[in-house]
C-alpha cells in the first residue's frame, strides 16, 4: 500500500526531477543516492545548483523568505525522511533579514526504511523559493529508486559535518523563556547562558506549532547572557498557550558558527 506524507518546512526529496523548461537556468537538483547503513536506514541527499548570485532558503527563511515545502509517497515501508539542514547565511533581503544559502546547497536525508530488503522507492513533489532581485517559487515532481547498493559520498559527509553545535558542544548553560501576552498573542524573551564567541549574533526561535507567525528577533547581550525577543502571533489573534518544551532556538554568526538549542525552562 502507497503512504502519502507531508513534510512542511522541510525539504526530505530523493529524486530524478523534471523541472520547468523557464527554470532550468536558474535552478538545477541532483539526487546523491548515497548508501544504506547496517541498521536498514538509508543516507541519501538533494544538491541544490543556483546560478552564480542566486539564494534558496533554510527551514525557517526569514520574513523575506519562501519554506521549503515537500510531500512525498512511497510503497515502500518508509517511516520517516529526515532532512538534515546545513548552516545557512543570514543576509540582508530588501531590508529585512533572510536565512538561507548563496549559489546551492547539499541537503542530506536520512530515510527511515528499517526492514526494507530491496531498493526503495519515492516519489512527490518539492518546491522552494530561488531568489535575486525577484523570488520565484520553483515546483518539481520525481519519482526515484534509492538502491540497497552504495558507497559512502564525501559530498554527503561534507554536508552532514556542516551541522549546528548542541547545546553541550558549544557549552551553553541554562536555557530560559519568559512568556507576556499581548494584544494578538504573546512575547517571548529567551536568554541563553553561553559566553561571546562571535562578532555577529543572530537569533532564529521556532515554535513547535508552525502556523504560528513569528517576528525577527530583538537580540541583546549582557556579559554571558545573550538575550532575545520575539512576538508570536497564532491565527487566532489571541493569546496561546505556549510549549516551551517544544521551542527551537538557533543561534547564528558568521564563519559558519551556529548552535542548535531545543526547549527552554521558565524564565
């Protein structure tokens, strides 16, 4: 039996694309069929190629910025396809802030295919946001095997070691929010217990309910305590309740410096 599953906000594609004659110019993608592990999880990752100046977007793109958005079926017993997310740049995007990546990016994928003997197979449909001075939603459709064979790709291992620190790695202490309502929903002020090891500091919050709108973060610094500001607006307009637990921060600098930190306590 086919699975049909959506991914939004992610981009978990493994395909042979068929891209938009207008397109092809602007965007190309190739699948890296990657290689299966002993565990019966299956590493595999989508390249991104952007002509030279071009920028598509991370997971959470800014105010300026196109989600990736990514569905897929399978017949085959997949559980899950897990993107993994290179640091991305923050740039400036006609004058708001944008987080994403100049000229391509490799994704990696880790596909969820435990029990599966023979190739599995996966289509759907992925569609992102390439960039210049004008933003062009980009829809492809794939169908494609990823074969049990493989070998390890320095391409993908690259990608996978391009990852956030955790919270330990970059020897953050205590993560606290403090939630305020206001008029249309509620303020967050997270403050992180970690030293200055970046000139530039940039923070990302995430909320663990995606429709929740978001503003760019106020972001401060007192000694070792980086503090940052959000408003978060439900589609309700109205004040929500709030799951701290759930929250993801993310803070970026530059030289490809970026903690990933998951939850927060009261603050």
């Amino acid at each position: 039996m086919r699975k049909n599953l959506l991914i939004p906000l992610a981009l978990t594609a493994l395909p042979t694309f068929a891209a938009a004659q207008d397109f092809d110019d602007l965007v190309q993608f190739e699948v890296l069929s990657g290689w299966r592990n002993a565990d019966g999880t299956h590493v595999a990752a989508i390249k991104i190629t952007l002509e030279p100046g071009w920028i598509t977007y991370w997971r959470a793109p800014g105010e300026a910025g196109i989600p990736p958005q990514f569905s897929f079926s399978s017949a085959s017993d997949v559980a899950s396809i897990t993107p993994h997310w290179p640091v991305p740049d923050v740039f400036d995007d006609a004058g708001l802030r944008s987080i994403g990546y100049y000229d391509g990016v490799v994704f990696p994928l880790t596909v969820d295919a435990v029990g599966v003997k023979g190739d599995i197979h996966v289509s759907g449909e992925l569609t992102i946001g390439v960039c210049d001075e004008i933003c062009i939603p980009v829809t492809f459709t794939f169908d494609t095997l990823l074969p049990t064979t493989g070998q390890t790709d320095p391409t993908i291992t690259g990608a996978l070691a391009d990852h956030a620190l955790t919270q330990q790695e970059a020897n953050v202490g205590a993560v606290t929010c403090q939630i305020d309502p206001i008029s249309d929903g509620l303020r967050l002020t997270a403050a992180i217990d970690v030293a200055q090891k970046n000139t530039s500091e940039f923070v990302v919050i995430e909320p663990s309910n995606p429709s929740v709108w978001v503003s760019q973060a106020d972001v401060t610094r007192v000694g070792d305590t980086l503090s940052a500001t959000v408003e978060m607006v439900h589609p309700s307009g109205e004040p929500f309740a709030f799951d701290r637990s759930g929250v993801r921060i993310t803070v970026l600098g530059n030289n490809g410096y970026a903690v990933d930190l998951r939850g927060c306590i009261a603050g």
